[in-house]
C-alpha cells in the first residue's frame, strides 16, 4: 500500500530562491488575465481555424493549430489514411499504395472505408495511424 504525504502550503513553494520567483511570476502572469481577455482569446482562436467538420483527415493531422503533424518522412502512412477515407491519391502516392497492398489492393477514390486490416512490421506506425484515426472520429 502506498502512502501519500499531504501537502502543506509551505510545500508548494519552490525549494530554491529561483525557483520561487518563477513560481510568482507565473502567479502575476495568470492573475493578470482576467476573465474578458481570456474569453477574447478563446474567441480570435476560433474564428482562426476552419471548422473540424470541414477538414479531411491528412487537413487535420497537418494543421498546426491541431495535431501540427508532418509526413515528409512518413509516406506510407498518409498514403494508408487518404486510402482508408478516400482521398485522391496523386501517381507517386498511388504506387505506394500498390507497394503496401503488393498490387491486391482496390483503391477507389471517394469511397470511404469502414474497416481496414494492416499487417505491418514493426515501427512502421500502426500505433501513429490508429491515433490520428482515432482522433479525428472523435471530434
């Protein structure tokens, strides 16, 4: 069993003097806020960024207001995402697409996948594909 020590207010101070001024300067940062200027800010972000229904997948995940992701290095996987929601496939993507599938795969462009079933090897980004996909049918 694991027991847990109760914080006193003394505890939450920082335990050296630097320490402690940066912990009041976040304090004076955060107090100087007020509710208004926060609820302005929340309002600029939103007219900022398209509405997530708008977005396609490979929109979202490279947004940098959203996921901020990059697949300069990572081909095959937004070749793996646009397949699965249908997204044109440019002639460079579409090879890729029949390396991964080994020419046995049947891409239609615009028809969006219910189910997909990828054998992949290890590191090869099944965990970073099931997130974005995860992620974007939640929103």
């Amino acid at each position: 069993m694991v027991y847990y020590k109760k914080r006193t207010p003394e505890s939450y101070r920082g335990k050296t003097p630097e320490a402690e001024a940066r912990r009041l300067a976040n304090l004076k940062q955060n107090q100087a806020r007020t509710l208004e200027e926060m609820k302005k800010e929340a309002e600029k972000f939103q007219s900022q960024k398209k509405k997530l229904k708008d977005l396609n997948i490979i929109q979202f995940a490279e947004n940098p207001i959203i996921l901020g992701l990059s697949f300069k290095k990572r081909q095959p996987q937004k070749v793996i995402l646009k397949a699965l929601y249908g997204l044109p496939l440019n002639k460079k993507e579409l090879e890729i697409f029949n390396t991964l599938t080994k020419g046995k795969g049947k891409y239609t462009p615009g028809k969006e996948k219910t189910e997909a079933i990828l054998a992949l090897g290890a590191r090869s980004g099944k965990s970073f594909i099931a997130s974005i996909c995860a992620l974007y049918e939640a929103t």
